[in-house]
C-alpha cells in the first residue's frame, strides 16, 4: 500500500510556492520604485510620470493579493506622489 504524504509536508511546499512568488512581486515592485527615483532625480518628467503610474498599478496589485499590507502600499505610493509633485511643480515653477 502507498504511504500518503503528511500534511505538513503539503503545507511546507504549498508555502515554499508561495514565498518564491510573494518574493518575485517584491522584488518587482522595489525596481519598479527604483526606476520612478531615478528619473525623478534626474528630472525626466516624462519617464517619471510613466514609471509612476506603473509602480501605483504594481503596488495597488500587491496590496490586493495581499503581499503588501494595504497601508504599506498606501504609505509607497504616497511618498512616491510626494516625491513627483515637489520635483515637478518646483521644476515648473
């Protein structure tokens, strides 16, 4: 006869999946940050405006499934707008 597979054993590697892609998703978000903080610092309006919208996107993804708190998320994207404003509105100014 077979011998089943513990339970814990189904866990551990049902939770070994999920790290690894809960570790691609923040990895993704951290470069996708990156870039927006480089061409804000380099004053690419254009860039940065892309890079932006994508990280928000991103960010609001990762909260939704959980991998970032919803505060946490909130708490990004609200320094990354800071961050755009005070570099742009000062630029135009």
């Amino acid at each position: 006869m077979a011998v089943k597979k513990s339970s814990a054993e189904k866990r551990h590697k049902q939770s070994e999946v999920r790290r690894l892609k809960n570790k691609s998703v923040k990895s993704a978000v951290r470069t996708y940050a990156k870039k927006f903080v480089e061409a804000a610092h380099a004053k690419d309006e254009t860039v940065a405006s892309e890079q932006l919208k994508v990280l928000v996107k991103e960010l609001d993804s990762a909260a939704g499934k959980g991998i970032l708190t919803k505060n946490a998320a909130s708490r990004k994207k609200s320094r990354m707008m800071k961050l755009y404003n005070v570099t742009f509105d000062a630029a135009k100014n």
